[in-house]
C-alpha cells in the first residue's frame, strides 16, 4: 500500500508505504484456483492497511489487483468478500494494462531512451520494449515466482532436472514473442520483488548500505554470480542471506528465473533497477487526467 500526496500542481510525492507478502498465488496450481488461506492472508492485510489510511483528508483510495486474481476461477467470489469485508471496489487490471501502467511508472523517473522493463510478480512477467521513451509493444504472460517455483521444485535444494525443464519451460514461452528480437541491445529495467531482493542481496554484498534501490545496475555477470550463489544453497541456507527476506527465500530462484533467460538472449549485460511501477503509473495517468 502506498499513501501518494498529490499537489496542485500536478506533483505528487509517497509519504508512506507498506508492504505484507499475503502471496495471493499460492497453492493455486493448474485449476487456477485460489486458496482460502491465501484469500484470508490478503484481506488480513488490506484490513490492517484501511486502518493507515482512514481519515486522511482528501482521501481517494484505488484498488487494484492483478495476475492471480485476473487468472482466479473463483475471482468473483474473492471480489466479492473484499467488498464486503473491506469495503474496496477491487479493479482487476488485464495483462497490458499492467504493462502500460509499468511503462508509466518507469519513465516518469528513469530516463532511458531504449530498454526492455521486466515485472515479474507472483504469477506473472510483464514486458514491455521501449524504444525513443515510448511503449512499442508490451505483453503480460503466466509466468511468475511463484508458480514457477511450485511447478518446478524450485523451492529447496534445486535439482538439475527441475532446473532444466523450468529454463526450458520459460525459454518456450520467451520465443513465442517475436518482438523480443529487437530488445537483444537494450539494458533490462527491472521491476517485481524478486528483482527488487537481487538487488538488495547485490547491494549488501557489496556495499553493506541500505535505502533506495532506484537506479542502482547490475551487470549480468554479478546477476549469474548471485544466481550460483542461491543454486548452491538449500532453503535453510538461503534464507540466512543478508538482503534475502526469508520468507521469499523458497521462491527467490523461480523470481530470478525470466531474468536468466532473458540476460542469455541479451547482448547487453546490464540491468537497472526500478522503485517506480505499477502505482506510479496508476498514479501518472490519474494526474494526467485530471
């Protein structure tokens, strides 16, 4: 959750944010299913988050939710309790609305002329190709940490196997889109928590400092070091990690995994991180509109 002040003038500014890893995704394997557990987690936590917000003036409140939720069976069964028990008008945003609402986040505040943004959330990867500042093909595709994780085993001690048929696996899915070719010279910006703890584990290894990540690149030889690094641990291991929350410990590999992928088709070598994504641009277009 992020509390946004916007000005006058247009300009707005985070005052606050919040973050509960509710793991919505969790469990709902190939019947698409959401788990009761799961759904309790997340309105746990919207719960918790309406109390922060409360009262503020000039409140206006947008909720959103995206690719568990746009995939669930039982989506409007979830919809539903959230009205009732929170009281919140969930919007489910489709594939390329994420990816647009990414693109807006990412060059209000980065400025590249050309890159390739990636977000991989829980159950899904959003790419979007940028080219001279502006959006020239985006795609949203079922791929995520945390049903790659779960469908390939990637959660403890990682068999060569299970990490042979996931590459596989998310390598068919990558040349299925064919304007990917024109994104083999261009940094990769990078969204999603997964990316965001790659960063933080590389920060605190080699820095030893905390704060914003915004801007902060990578090189994809540290990107494969860390990767060897998280392989040749098991779970207990991981989770000791410094810049690692444990509790993404399990699924920290399948969330590194598109990244992977992608450096191997790259010609580039780097990445750079993004603080700034989908509710930046939630917020970008609301401005822009009013």
């Amino acid at each position: 959750m992020a509390i946004t002040e916007i000005a006058a003038d247009g300009s707005f500014r985070e005052i606050k944010r919040v973050k509960e890893d509710s793991r919505i995704s969790e469990g709902m394997g190939r019947e698409k299913i959401l788990q009761e557990s799961a759904m309790e987690r997340t309105i746990a936590a919207m719960k918790r988050f309406k109390k922060l917000y409360i009262g503020l003036p000039n409140l206006q409140v947008r909720a959103i939710t995206t690719a568990a939720v746009r995939q669930a069976k039982n989506q409007a069964e979830f919809l539903e309790r959230v009205k009732k028990e929170v009281g919140l008008d969930l919007q489910v945003l489709s594939g390329a609305k994420e990816a647009y609402y990414d693109y807006l986040g990412v060059v209000r505040t980065l400025k590249l002329e050309h890159c390739l943004i990636l977000d991989t959330g829980g159950a899904s990867c959003e790419l979007i190709l940028v080219q001279h500042q502006k959006a020239r093909n985006l795609i949203s595709i079922p791929i995520g940490a945390v049903n790659l994780s779960e469908q390939f085993h990637l959660g403890g001690y990682v068999k060569a196997v299970d990490l042979f048929r996931a590459q596989v696996s998310v390598n068919e899915r990558l040349t299925k889109i064919p304007w990917l070719k024109y994104a083999h010279h261009v940094p990769i910006v990078l969204l999603g928590g997964a990316n965001r703890t790659l960063a933080r584990m590389s920060r605190n290894y080699r820095h030893k400092t905390r704060g914003s990540i915004h801007g902060y690149r990578l090189s994809s030889r540290a990107v494969y070091a860390t990767y060897r690094e998280l392989l040749n641990k098991n779970l207990v291991q991981r989770k000791k990690i410094s810049g690692l929350e444990p509790e993404r410990a399990d699924i920290i590999i399948g969330g590194m995994l598109p990244l992977v992928c992608l450096l191997q088709r790259s010609s580039d070598g780097r990445v750079i991180f993004s603080e700034s994504g989908v509710r930046e641009g939630v917020i970008a277009e609301y401005v822009k509109n009013k």
